[in-house]
C-alpha cells in the first residue's frame, strides 16, 4: 500500500523538480467483474485489471494531464507534459489546486468485493426472483458488476492519501411478454448489503403488471416516479450543479443561487457516503468529500466547487474536483414525509412510470428535454393501476419539472444502472404535477 | 507493441481445453486539447496500451484484459479466461460462424501526420473558429470546442490462424456555442472526423459552419415562428436523415439486439423472429435503401477488418424499402445461421467486440435539392436537428429541427422555431418519396454496450421528401 503511494509522491516530487508549479498524481488499482446475461444465460464474464496513474500539472496557469501506465517511463511522460505546457496558453479560470493537508476518514471498502472472482450466482439469485413472479416464460438480461479501487493520491500543495472504493450492482430487465418489461436494481459499496433477489422481484413485479400494455395518450399528467426513473431524472440536476456546467452555460441553474427553484420539502444533496457505489473520503484535488445540500427546501444553495471554480464564485470549494472539473458523485433526495402508499392511494388520475432512456435535450440552459419511459408504464386511478400503457416520451423542461414536485415518499433507494441513472443516487418515490407527455403520430 | 507476448499468450491458451481463443493487443495515443471561451482549458495526452483474451470453452466465453505487459500477468490471464468462460455454465452452448483466417496488415494514409502538428497549431486553429465567431454580429456567451487525435495501433491474433495488424489516425473536433438574444438562449453543437491525417482539419471549415449555426439560431430567436401543428410535407436534410438512419434502421437492425443480448441497456428491435418484422417485410417506400458501410476511404467509421478479423463490406440493412441484411458479428451470425459481415467493433482492449455500425446512410436519389423543394406546395425544410431520441424497440423517434423554414408553393420561405415530427420507424420511411442525389456525411459518436464504448461512425447521407405526415 505504502509502495504505491510512495512511488505516486516520486512522479509529483520528479514533476516539481522538473520545473512545474503545482503538481497533482493519482494511481488507481482497479479491479472490475461483469457477469453479462440476456436470454436467462450468461453471454461472457469479464474482467479487468487496470493499473493507472492520474497526472495533472500547472506551469504559469497552463493546465495539462495525463495518464500513465506504469513507473517506468514517468521521466519520459513528465518532460514530454511539461514540454506541452510550456506551448500551451494560460488557463484564465485556474485558480490553484487544494493547499494544506487534511485529515481523512478511514475507507469502509468491503475487502470481500476485491476477492470475489467467479459472481455468476448472483444473476441466478436474481433470475430466480423474477422467474418467482412472472413464471417460466420470463425472458430476463442485465449485468452484475463489481468494483475494488486502490486509490493513492499525492500532490505537491499538501495532500497526500490513501482510498479504497468498492461497489457492486445487479441491473436485471425481466419482460414477461414481448413488450411488458420491469427494470431491477441492486446497488451497493458492501457484500452485505447487496440484495440480488431484490432487483429480481422488482423487476419480475413490474414486468408482470405491465402485461397486455396499450399505446398511452398525450397529454399532461400527475406522475408517480419510481426510484429508478427518479434516478435519470436527479442525474440531470446533478449535471447541471457542477460550477463548470453553470460557466458553460450548461444549467437551467445559471443565476439562481439564493433563489427557489423547487417547493420546500425539496433537499437535494451530493453525499459519496460510505454506503454509495461511489463512496471516496477525498476528491481528485485531496480535498476530503463532504455532504454537500445544494438545494435545502427549495432554494438553490451552492454549486458544486473544485478550488479553481470556487475562486472564480468567491466561495470555498466543496470537495468535488475532478481531475479538470467539479462534479457531483452521489446524490440523496431528502425522504418526505409520506408513505409510497399514500401517494398512490391519494392519486386520482395519472402515470407511474418505472424507468427511463435516451434524455436527450434542445437547450441545457433553458431545460427543454425529451426522455422515453420504458418498462412498466400504468395509468392509476383513484389510487390503483388500471392499465399497463406503452410508446409514450416526456417532453417537458428540467427546471419546471423541479419545480412542480408534490409529494416524497419516505421509502428510499439507492439505484444507479448504465449511464441512464447516473451517477448513483438515493431516490425516493416523487410525485410530480402536471408532466407533459408526447407519443408518435 | 510486444507481439511476442500476445502469441505467446494465444499459445498458452492452445494448450487447454478450449473451442476458440484469441489475443488482441491495442496501443492507443490519444490526445484531446480542451477550449472554452477560446481560452484553453486543459491539455490532456496519454498513451494506452493493453492486451485482452478472448476464450470460449465449454460454449461459454471469458474475457480478461490487462494494462501489464508482462508474461505472468498474461498466463493469469488466459487462465482467468478460461475459467469465466467455463462458469457461465450455459444450457445452449454458444458457437462462432465459420470464417476463413486471415494474415494481413492493413493502415489508414495521413497526408499530414497528425502526430507532427504541434500543439499550439492545434490550438490556434481552434482559438481562430472562436475569434471567427466573436466577429459575427451574433451574441455567444459561451462556447466548448476541443480537438481530438488518436493513434491505433493493433495486433489481433486467434486460434484459428489469423494474424491481422493495423494502424489508424483519427482525428476529431466539436464545437458547442450558445447564443443569447432578447433574454433568450438557444444552442448548437457540430462534431467532426475523420480518419487520416491533419488535412481534414481546414477541409472541416469549422468557423465557416459554426458562424452559420450562430445567425441560425438569432434567426429562431429573432424572426422565427412556431408551426401550426398539422400533416404536412417534410424536407428532411441530410443530418436529419443520417439521424434517422443511423435509429430507426442501423440500430434495429444489430443482430445482439434483435437476439435480446443488449436488452437490458440498449434495448431490442422492433425486428424479431415470429414478429411482424422480419427480413423480407416492408419497413418504407422503394425508394429507401439504407447501408452500412465501413469501408469508405477516410470516413470516422474506417475499418478494413472487424474486431474478430473479419473482412468488411457494405451492407443493404432496408433495401429498396424491404428489410434486407442483419448487422452480425460470428456470434449473432451463429445463431441466425448466417456468416458474420464484418461488423464486430469494440474501442480498446479492455472492451469485448460487439455488434456496432460503422457509417449508415440512404443511398443517393435523382433529384437536386432544388428539385425536391419545388415540388412541395406547402411543407417544412428541417435542415438540421437539436433534440433527438427513439424508443428502445427503435420504433417511436422524435427529431426537434435546429435550423427549418417553412416551403410555400417550392419556395424556402421564414424559419420556424423548433419544429417537430414524432412518429414511427415505418410511418417516417413509407412516406419518403424521394431522394435527393448529393450525399453530406457527418461525424458522430454512436454509444452501446455496457460499459459503454462510443464508437466513431459518418451518419448523414441524401436529402429526403416525406409526403403527408404530421409535423408540430
């Protein structure tokens, strides 16, 4: 352990020695399973051992990076990197990188997903479940994947740090006729906690109330979000809170900080907690990872900072630096106060809608947006499913959609699967007025 | 590249009990310059160089990739290998379609290497699209633009004989602006490629397009009015039928995803065996032929042999309006009893080759584009799109124009704002009645697979006429 990091000091002490202003490297140890099934079989198993270094260097204000392989020829990418700097122009908005050193907490990565070698039971633990809920018809496909990361960061402002992160998740879509399909998922930085049999029932459950679906009808809706799809949807808020998406006026949250941009029992947090698939005690600059409220009841409290970006907003940066900018690791919904019955029982007429793909937007600074629902979609009435409906898309706008939250379940869970929900996030069942939906004509 | 170690590698896996093994090597120099407001924002380059085992035993495949060039970590990885693919344990035994080995070396000319044009030319001819831009008369509050380069270098090995090498620059660029305008912003992207060497870089005309895009979007600002929603002709440009092509028939037509092997990220086909849509069903008009084709010279999607060493043709996916040809890789074209054609892409080492598209077009018409105006008495010109999707059937796509007029008696008359046609794969392809001649392909990054690999494609293609649908 202590090798690693002292051989990552080597490469930002040789940097520095070379001439470079400030200097940050980070080596990443990984090792990644997948298990890929689809027809109820496995289609490969997958395995990865990666071995990387991070390195990004300041000379007067230019900012270059690059990732190295390995320790043998650092000298070489260090002259070569410095070479670029010196023709490269300045950087107007670098600020510095994290000065001090800061005390972290001890990871809680779970040693067992660094040994687990062969996790193929688990996708049949989940088949299982499915099967449990549709019968021997079921046609079920996901992935199951797992994450050990030994992470040494050092830079020449101060920080210095080791980090493991572990993660495991099983994304399984159960169809019980050609076009009636639940998505599962099971989320987790533990062996512990990872229920596959979870994501099997789930999905299993949807897939089977979502039988003999109808094309649906446009108009504008109260809807049910399941955690999934609320996941997708807290992804494009958590995109658009990065200070560099406000700078690249890539935000419908450009000038509104102060401002109410959601109703009051709205808290939106980034929070790479122990239990989130992307736990970290330090971001990429050295800066230890913090809960962070970006929206507490309603109003829009911060950005999302690394040292250079909280320079330029005159505010302190908030432990989210990526190796160029600040993003957002894992998002928590703040639970309400009702039950995921209550919200169904108290709807008179609308959607629930399980899981959706493909957002794709007109303009990221105004919010208009389109995604396409798919698995289970139910019209509800008078607090029961009536119908399993088909070939609809929201077409809506992502600051409006924030704004027109009604009700918040107390029931939560963590989801994350592909790039669709995005980083993790810890959703909870969210009622939501007036959501425009569009079909093909 | 150590080529040793990779035939060393395959030979290792010989000796077990194996159906099929093979050994890719790939080294990749990847450098990506980064502006925003015309002020570099980073500089990043690196070089990536790794080697994977592909094995199937007992009808199951494993895969293992590693970064670490050494012999025991390549004996760990066969070994590895092996045993994932003896643990999926499957009921039907998977197999490859047959196919001949091949020893061959194949590489992509530069007229100017890429790896020789200084950085900071690079960069100044992107800061020049930017000063370009800051002298239009339009707004921009902001703009991204960022060059790429990547040098690939590969050396793919099987049990079966073959020994293929090959080397490919590719050089890509996008350019992202954001108007503002009367207290109103709307926003354009443009993404460039090109396989070859620096010389597509001014043959892109960057500024020129980009400069277009800005006074297109003060004009929807400005002057442009909303359609009244109703059936009517539509002029599909060529970026909006290269969209169009590259959904709602390079996609449905993966043979993994009409299998149900992507079904649980990219989704399944509208097209499946017992279905209403199979090869041989009408999917459009006769006037529709849509390919695949990787081997056009220089085009982002270039390949002269697949990642299963493979040879590459062109494809007819909808052959005069009829579902034709699958996309395949040996896998898929096992289980439909077919031969692979070639399009099995995966973008590194560490990814396992899939089925993917290299450049999908409709083949050109007769007419001008003049000539497929004129002929409409009332109808709308979407040149260009912003928002865009389809569902993961690739059945209900929704294309949002960026940059459309209204047609009146032939005649290109205002811009309309963000004009919409949310249909069907078969509704948008049986009402096209004609096809214009001249082909404009674009760059683009098509995205599948988990972990995702975008691959670099051309879309693009002829104008289109659509009769009678419903546009909003």
């Amino acid at each position: 352990m202590t090798e690693m990091l002292s051989k990552t000091e080597e490469i930002v002490k040789k940097a520095k020695s070379l001439g470079a202003d400030e200097v940050i490297a980070k080596t990443t140890l990984g090792k990644y399973r997948q298990v890929r099934f689809s027809n109820n079989q496995v289609d490969i198993t997958v395995a990865w051992n990666d071995y990387v270094t991070d390195v990004i260097l300041a000379w007067k204000k230019r900012l270059v990076a690059t990732q190295m392989h390995n320790f043998t020829n650092v000298d070489t990418s260090l002259r070569q990197l410095l070479r670029l700097a010196k023709v490269s122009e300045e950087s107007p908005t670098f600020g510095g990188f994290a000065k001090g050193s800061f005390p972290y907490a001890k990871s809680k990565a779970d040693k067992k997903l660094e040994d687990l070698e062969n996790p193929t039971d688990y996708v049949f633990e989940a088949i299982e479940a499915a099967k449990k809920e549709i019968g021997s018809g079921i046609d079920s496909g996901g992935i199951l994947f797992t994450k050990f990361e030994n992470v040494y960061l050092a830079s020449s402002e101060g920080p210095t740090g080791i980090d493991a992160r572990s993660a495991i998740e099983l994304s399984i879509r159960a169809f019980s006729e050609r076009e009636a399909s639940g998505h599962g998922v099971a989320c987790s930085s533990t062996l512990r906690d990872f229920k596959p049999s979870d994501a099997g029932t789930k999905a299993g459950e949807i897939a089977k109330l979502a039988r003999s679906p109808k094309i649906g009808e446009e108009g504008a809706y109260d809807v049910i979000f399941d955690p999934l799809i609320f996941g997708s949807i807290v992804s494009i808020w958590a995109g658009m809170i990065s200070a560099y998406s406000i700078m690249t006026q890539m935000s419908v949250f450009v000038d509104k900080l102060g401002k109410k941009v959601a109703p009051e029992i709205v808290i939106l947090k980034d929070n790479p907690a122990v239990y989130s698939m992307s736990n970290r005690v330090f971001d990429d600059e050295g800066v230890p990872t913090r809960e962070n409220v970006f929206i507490d009841q309603g109003i829009l409290k911060t950005y999302l900072h690394n040292t250079s970006t909280a320079k330029i907003f005159k505010t302190k940066t908030t432990g989210n630096a990526g190796l160029i900018a600040p993003g957002s690791w894992s998002v928590e919904m703040d639970a309400g106060g009702v039950s995921k019955e209550t919200l169904f029982k108290e709807m008179k007429r609308g959607l629930y809608l399980t899981n959706t793909w493909y957002t794709r937007f007109q303009n990221y600074a105004k919010g208009d947006f389109s995604t396409i629902p798919r698995d289970g979609i139910f019209l509800v009435e008078k607090g029961e499913i009536k119908q399993s409906l088909k070939d609809l898309r929201i077409s809506d706008n992502a600051l409006t959609m924030l704004g027109n939250i009604a009700g918040i379940s107390k029931e939560r869970q963590q989801v994350h699967w592909w790039g669709e929900a995005d980083p993790p996030s810890l959703s909870p069942y969210v009622l939501m007025k007036n959501v425009h939906m569009t079909k093909s004509k | 590249m150590d080529e040793d170690l990779i035939n060393c590698a395959l030979e290792y896996a010989q000796t077990k009990k194996i159906e099929y093994a093979e050994v890719k090597g790939q080294s990749q120099t990847a450098d990506r310059i980064v502006l925003r407001n015309g002020n570099l924002e980073a500089y990043v380059t690196a070089v990536d160089s790794g080697f994977c085992v592909r094995i199937m035993a007992n009808g199951g495949i494993g895969f293992a990739s590693t970064n670490k060039w050494s012999k025991s970590e390549a004996k760990q990885l066969v070994d590895l290998a092996f045993k994932l693919a003896k643990a999926a344990n499957r009921k039907e035994k998977l197999s490859f379609a047959k196919k001949k080995a091949v020893k061959t070396k194949w590489t992509v000319d530069q007229k100017r290497k890429i790896e020789n044009i200084p950085s900071e030319d690079r960069v100044e001819a992107l800061t020049e699209v930017d000063k370009t831009l800051a002298s239009c008369n339009v707004k921009i509050p902001a703009t991204i633009s960022q060059c790429s380069i990547d040098l690939i270098t590969k050396y793919f090995v099987n049990s079966e004989g073959s020994r293929i090498r090959s080397f490919v620059p590719k050089i890509g660029a996008y350019f992202f602006i954001t108007v503002a305008e009367q207290g109103k912003t709307e926003q354009a992207y443009e993404q460039f490629g090109y396989s070859g060497g620096w010389e597509a870089f001014n043959e892109w005309k960057i500024a020129e397009k980009m400069v277009h895009n800005a006074k297109v979007l003060k004009d929807v600002i400005t002057r442009a009015k909303r359609l009244a929603p109703g059936t009517t002709d539509l002029i599909c440009g060529s970026e909006v039928a290269g969209i169009a092509a590259h959904e709602s028939c390079g996609h449905p037509m993966e043979a993994d995803r009409i299998l149900g092997r992507e079904m649980s990220q990219a989704g399944r086909s509208f097209i499946y065996k017992g279905g209403p849509y199979w090869t041989g069903t009408r999917i459009g008009s006769n006037v529709v032929t849509v390919v695949d084709d990787p081997t056009i010279e220089h085009s982002y999607g270039y390949y002269l042999y697949d990642d299963e060493g493979v040879k590459a043709r062109r494809r007819l996916l909808y052959k005069d309006g009829v579902i034709n040809e699958f996309l395949h890789n040996r896998e898929s074209a096992a289980k439909l009893g077919t031969r692979s054609n070639g399009s099995s892409r995966s973008i590194n080492y560490d990814r396992e080759a899939i089925v993917r598209m290299a450049n999908t077009f409709v083949l050109p018409g007769k007419l001008s584009e003049e000539e497929l105006i004129e002929d409409v008495k009332h109808g709308v010109y979407m040149k260009s799109f912003t928002e865009w999707n389809i569902d993961d059937k690739r059945f209900n796509q929704r294309y949002v124009g960026r940059e459309a007029y209204l047609i009146e008696r032939g005649e290109l008359k205002q811009p309309v704002a963000r004009p919409v046609i949310e249909t069907t794969t078969e509704k948008f392809w049986t009402a096209v009645d004609a096809v214009s001649k001249e082909v404009k392909f674009d760059a683009a990054t098509c995205g599948k697979g988990d972990p995702s690999q975008g691959v670099p494609v051309y879309t693009g293609g002829p104008c289109l006429r659509l009769r009678g649908v419903f546009v909003k």
